[in-house]
C-alpha cells in the first residue's frame, strides 16, 4: 500500500513537471540584424504573448553575423540581409525551402539636427552632394556596401575615400552623424529613424535606390524548427504590415 502511495506521488510530479515545461513554451534564439531591431522590439513580446514561447535574441550587424554563422554559432532563425541568407543556404547552414521575404529597407541620407539639409532628389544632386561634404558616412552593413558600388558608377572612389566615415560592425551611422564626425551620412532609413540628433534628408533618389532586402529562415541545426516556423509565419502576417511600416519598412 505505502509502496503504491508512492507510486502515485511521484508520477503526479512527473506529471506536473511535464505540464509546467509545457505551460512554458519553447525557446527560440533568434540572430538578428540591427536593421529590424526597432520593429521586432515590438512585435517579439505579441508573439511571446500569442505562443507562449520565449524569443531570446542576439543583435549583432550583419559582418558580425556572418561570422557567427562562419565559426558554427547555432540558432532557430537567422534574420539578415537577403543575399547573406542565400549565401548560408549554400553553405548548407539554412534550412532548404525555410527562406522567407520579410521587408524592403531604403537607405537613407541624414544630417546633424539643425544643419543644412542638401539635395538628394536626383542622381546627379547626390552626386555634387557626395563631392562637396567634408566627410562621408556609412556602415560595413548592405547599405554600405551598396553605396561604395554607387561610388564607383559615379567615377568618385578616390574623392570619397579620403573623406570616409566607416563604422566598425553593429556601429548605427547616425552616430558619426550626430557627433559630428560625418558632415552627411547614409544608412537604412530603419536605422537612422529612432536616432536623436539628425535631421533624416529623405530616401536615395528613386533612380539610384537599391533593392535592400531582410529576410528569415530556420538554421539547420534549430533546436525547435516548429516553434520558428510559428514565429516565422507571425512575424511575415499581414498583421504586422503597420508596424513595420511605422519603423521605416515596407512588406514584401
């Protein structure tokens, strides 16, 4: 009888202890770009609230990201630019077929809070913009990557090397911006939006705006590939359109 007694207690413990694990969730860890970072603070507590799963995120640029997949860094979903995505799917470090789409970015030109705001409308506006600023910032992320490429068509490489403001990895432009450092500086609009102390100019002339792309997808090796497949379908709902608009984002 006693031996029955405990018996039971201790299957009612399992019990519980199963239940609670349950009630709790999975966790999913997530490496994510900076460049969402702004609208994700948002939405990751909904979709802790809806799920009842935890997000635990680690924010890092996207140079720093690369080499955390590089050196073999595992987690559930992996947010970056685009064609870094498609890069670690041929490394066989994403999951085949998980790659989804989330928001176009543009990149922006800023300037300190109160200074002049110069000419950007227009290709060649940006151009004589770019040649008269005393110094350039951008970052080592996609947007910078893309203008150095936006340089070089425009034939002012060297001109803009002498005066380049580059930020190390993670490192927002609109610091450099903001103290001073960088006469004029360009970086996702997602980034230089929450900033104090700059003036946003606007968006890259339609002409010469580049095509900068976030997307997700599930690592490999996730602990949880259910669970991130759930908070990847709620972070691309329509549901979110708002948000990500309202942070400088436009929906794919």
């Amino acid at each position: 009888m006693k031996f029955n007694i405990k018996m039971k207690l201790v299957a009612t413990a399992a019990c519980g202890m199963l239940l609670s694990s349950v009630a709790q969730g999975a966790e999913v860890k997530v490496l994510a770009s900076n460049a969402i970072k702004e609208a994700a603070l948002e939405l990751f507590p909904q979709f802790e609230k809806a799920s009842g799963n935890k997000v635990v995120v680690t924010w890092a640029g996207t140079v720093d990201i690369k080499k955390k997949i590089a050196a073999g860094e595992v987690f559930d979903l992996v947010i970056v630019a685009s064609p870094e995505l498609d890069t670690f799917a041929k490394d066989g470090k994403i999951a085949a077929g998980s790659k989804v789409d989330l928001v176009r970015s543009s990149v922006g030109v800023a300037v300190k809070a109160g200074a002049p705001k110069p000419e950007v409308k227009s290709g060649d506006d940006l151009k004589k913009t770019l040649l008269a600023a005393k110094s350039v910032g951008y970052s080592t992320g996609p947007s910078g990557v893309y203008l150095v490429s936006l340089f070089e068509k425009m034939g002012i490489v060297d001109q803009i090397k002498a005066k380049a403001k580059i930020t190390t990895p993670g490192v927002p432009v609109a610091s450099l911006i903001r103290s001073g450092e960088a006469e004029i500086g360009f970086h996702q609009i997602a980034e230089l939006l929450p900033v104090r102390g700059i003036d946003i100019v606007g968006p890259l002339p339609t002409s010469v705006e580049p095509p900068i792309s976030s997307s997700l997808a599930v690592h490999t090796q996730a602990n949880d590939p259910a669970a991130s497949q759930e908070l990847v379908k709620f972070l691309s709902s329509p549901a979110t359109t708002n948000l990500m608009k309202k942070h400088g984002m436009n929906p794919i």
